[in-house]
C-alpha cells in the first residue's frame, strides 16, 4: 500500500493494489459536505 503525501491530494489516504485492480482510500470528510455527510448516516 502506497500513501500519497502531495498536498494537491488531500482527500487521498491511501492507493492500494489488488489482485483484480486499485483500492482507493478518499477520507470523504474532506470530499463531502456536512448535509451530504449526514445523509449517509
């Protein structure tokens, strides 16, 4: 697993590869609004 540290990237958490493709860690926090957020819980 590779974690990204460029700061244009700062929803990104992790990149990982898998056997059929890519894991893709986004913290959504930093991707979705709080409305947004609270309609997932």
């Amino acid at each position: 697993s590779i974690i990204t540290s460029r700061s244009d990237a700062k929803f990104l958490k992790g990149i990982g590869k898998l056997p059929d493709g890519l894991l893709v860690l986004i913290d959504l926090n930093k991707v979705l609004s709080e409305d947004e957020l609270e309609l997932l819980s």
